[in-house]
C-alpha cells in the first residue's frame, strides 16, 4: 500500500489548484504571461500559475518556443482548463549555430531570435485581454525587448535555487574581473550569503570561457539586472542567509517555493515498480535515478550495480544505458528496445539481486517513489527539481551530480546544509563499489545517515510551513500577485 510522506503538504498543493473557473473582477482583466522553454514540462514553472489562478484570480498564457513542441507537451497543454491557454511561436533559423553547440546556446539563439514573434503575440493579446506581468524562463530574457515594447512588467521565473541566481548575478563582475578559468581560482568562490564553492564545482556552463555558452551566461547574467523582480523555486529554511541577501537586492528576489511537479506529469506506467514498493519494509528501499538527461559511464555503472550488490540494501535503479548509448525514455518505451541498458549490467547481477533489487529501464514514476513510505534514501544527480522532490518527501539523499549546477548543488547539500552524503571519487572521477557500498549502508543504517534524516525531516516541516498560508513563500507570492493587482 501507498502511503504518502507528506500528506500536509500534497494536501496543500491540491487545493491550490482546484480548477474551476473564477468570477472575480481579475478573472478576464488580468492575464500573465508565461514563457515556457524547451523542456518546461520537467520543471515546475506551472505551479507557479495555478497557484495565482487558484489564489488570486488570474489567468495565464503560455508562449511556447518552436523546439519544445512534441507529443508530450501538445498533451500537456491541451489538458490545461481554460484559465490557461497556450500559443505557439514559428521556427526560427538555427541552422547556422555551430554544429558543437550546447543546449544553453541553442535556446538562446533561439528565444533571442524569437522577439519579433512574440511582440506580435503580445501586441494582439492586449487588443484582448489586461496584460499584467510577462515573465520568462532562465534562458529568455531577450524576450524583454518584446514585453517592454508595450510597457508590461518583466519577470524572471528560476527553476533552480538562490545560489544559482546569485551566482548568475554577480557574473558580470566575476567575468570582467577575473581572466583564468573558474576551475583554477586560488580558492572558492564565496558569494553574500552563499556556502563558498570551489571552482571547478561551479556551473558547468561556466567551465570553458572560450566557448559561446559562456558568453551567453554572462549576457544573461546582465539581462537578469533589468528584471522588474526574480521568482525562485526556493524557500527560506533551505538557504536562509542566501535569501536574506537576495531579498535585499535590486532586482529584488523571490524565494516562492518549494514547487513540484503534479503527479500527473510524473513518467509513464511503470505501476510494477510500486506493487514492488508495496511489499518492501518502512524506509528500507534506496531509489537511484540520475535525471532524465544524466548518464554514467559504462565502467561507472557496472561499480554502482557491484556496490549496491555489496552493499546489501535493497534499491530501485532506475538503469539508463550509458554515456554513448543513452536510450530516451520516451522512444525505449513507445518503439521498443534500441540499446537494452540491463544489457550493461555485470553478468549474473540482475539474477543475484532479485530478492533485493527492482531495476526499471529508462523512465520511473519518481514523485510517487519519493513519497512512498518503503523509500528510505534517494541517489541522485542533484537537479533542483529532484532535491526539492526529496526534501518535501523527507528522503535523504547521496549525492552523485554530473553537470549544470548539480555539483554546486552538491556543495550546498553536503557541506552547507547538512541533508545529504557524498561518496568519495578517484582522482580520475570514478567511483569504486567498495565507497559506494559504504556510503549506501551509511545511509540507510549509519549514524551519518541517521543524522542527515533528522535534518531532512526538519527541511520538509520548514517546506510545509513555507507554502502554508501566512508562510514565507506564500507571502512572497501574494506580495507578487498585489503588485499586479495594483497594475
């Protein structure tokens, strides 16, 4: 049987976004608009909505970038109620990025080649409807110039935490200030209020300054400046002296978290791996998922299946093929096997584990794992989204990043904030079976780990309060919501 670990909390979020329709005087005046980018359906950007739809009246629109369009997302959008709708903006020319281009790069290119299209959009919406506020995605702050064209307040949506933000904004000086790489500063890099950080645990983007990600991180580390204000999927007990500053800070900061996304949204039917979960004890299950764009390679991840072997503890893995071989979830499942990930495990491992050991290929439903009472302990990559997933579930976590900010991210969690391990790696990066087994036992058995729950327990309370009424994150959104009333 499913229980959840934060019943509070669901309880919370659900009836925040009860969907019928609202006939107050915002109702058809006011209208946000929200840019979604690229791969918005694995971020949280749409609780955001449903909270100042279900709190305060609004409506909402989503402007779609042209590479974003897929299957999952014209499915996801046509389920929106009409309180939301969406439009779509044209392709625009890419093909000339060089053909090493990152994803940052390209999605920048492509919001900022997108302006025209959008201030069409905007300027035909307010023959419409009472434009209020636009705000944008981490990315695509050169949609500016479109918002301002017609005098609309702009905003910054930040899917990740306050110290990513706070870095992003003081990257303008660190760029025009410093010549070497990041990974060769003489010591970390302390930001007001952050956990210092050493250089080479930095942003991945920010590794090679020779490379035009760079140089689009820095332009939109300016861009963030002309933001009439910030929102962050944060809350103030999970970073608090980062906060404090930030809030202080003009563009002025707000932490309106912790978001999540709806269950709804959560993978496809893997109902196998819960039945599994459902005969598992109370908090004895270790779940380990790497994100759906991180990988190992394939010598990590015969050590990661040898040292859960070790280890003795039961886990759900959710096992991607590796680094080279990587499999999309979503084409493993609908089109059948291309590059089977199990066939990378090492001979006999999934026989000799069976009794303790589920391993679901490519895709899992990760909410309901972390809210399932077998699960005691989350591996993961350290996206923002997956941490705040586990913390709101009270899961401790191992740490295990692999690009973005996932390793700043694991700074922060081991060394400032006390809510998760980190094993310990070879001076070439790899992991050996023998510290993973170690630091899974640590985990779910050791002092440690004991110790790294309470401190999640208390993280999830503070989460609950946050977005409770008269909570922190909550005032900070009504504060948000009554400068547009006042438009």
């Amino acid at each position: 049987m499913q229980v959840s670990r934060c019943n509070q909390f669901q309880q919370l979020t659900e009836n925040m976004v009860e969907w019928e329709p609202y006939e107050s005087t915002y109702t058809r005046l006011s209208k946000p608009c929200f840019l979604l980018p690229a791969w918005a359906i694995s971020h949280p950007l749409p609780s955001s909505p449903k909270r100042l739809i279900s709190l305060h009246g609004f409506s909402a629109t989503f402007i779609t970038l042209s590479s974003s369009q897929s299957p999952t997302q014209t499915a996801f959008l046509s389920s929106l109620p009409p309180s939301i709708s969406s439009l779509s903006l044209p392709p625009v020319l890419l093909s000339d990025a060089p053909s090493d281009a990152r994803i940052e790069t390209l999605l920048s290119l492509e919001a900022s080649r997108s302006v025209p299209g959008v201030t069409s959009i905007l300027h035909d919406l307010k023959k419409k409807t009472h434009l209020v506020a636009f705000i944008a995605d981490l990315f695509c702050c050169d949609l500016f110039e479109a918002a301002r064209s017609i005098g609309l307040p702009c905003y910054v949506f930040f899917p990740s935490n306050c110290l990513f933000i706070s870095l992003m904004l003081h990257l303008p000086t660190l760029d025009a200030t410093t010549t070497c790489e990041y990974r060769d500063l003489p010591g970390p890099l302390e930001l007001p209020g952050c956990m210092p950080i050493p250089g080479p645990d930095l942003l991945h983007p920010l590794q090679d300054r020779s490379n035009d990600c760079y140089k689009w991180m820095v332009h939109h580390g300016r861009r963030y400046h002309e933001a009439d204000a910030i929102l962050v999927n944060s809350f103030e007990a999970i970073e608090p002296d980062t906060v404090k500053v930030l809030r202080e800070h003009r563009p002025p900061v707000y932490a309106i978290g912790p978001m999540i996304r709806d269950k709804s949204t959560d993978g496809f039917d893997t109902s196998s791996c819960l039945d599994w979960l459902d005969k598992q004890p109370a908090g004895s299950v270790l779940y380990i998922s790497f994100g759906s764009g991180g990988a190992l390679t394939t010598e990590q991840m015969r050590e990661l299946a040898l040292g859960l072997e070790m280890s003795k503890q039961r886990f759900l893995w959710m096992v991607k093929s590796p680094l080279g071989e990587e499999v999309v979830g979503a084409n493993y499942l609908q089109e059948g096997i291309k590059n089977d990930p199990f066939a990378f495990l090492p001979p006999g491992f999934v026989e000799r584990t069976k009794e303790v050991g589920m391993l679901v290929p490519a895709w899992a439903p990760q909410i309901r794992i972390l809210s399932h009472q077998s699960t005691g302990g989350f591996m993961t990559h350290c996206g923002w989204n997956s941490t705040v997933e586990s913390v709101i579930n009270g899961v401790p976590m191992i740490t295990w990043p692999l690009y973005a900010e996932q390793h700043q991210n694991a700074i922060m969690l081991v060394n400032g904030i006390g809510a998760a391990l980190r094993p310990k790696a070879r001076h070439d990066g790899l992991v050996e079976r023998e510290e993973i087994a170690r630091v899974a036992r640590e985990l779910m058995e050791g002092e440690e780990g004991s110790r790294v729950r309470v401190k999640v327990k208390e993280l999830q309370e503070a989460a609950i309060n946050a977005a409770a009424e008269g909570g922190a994150s909550y005032e900070a959104l009504v504060e948000v919501a009554n400068k547009w009333k006042g438009l």
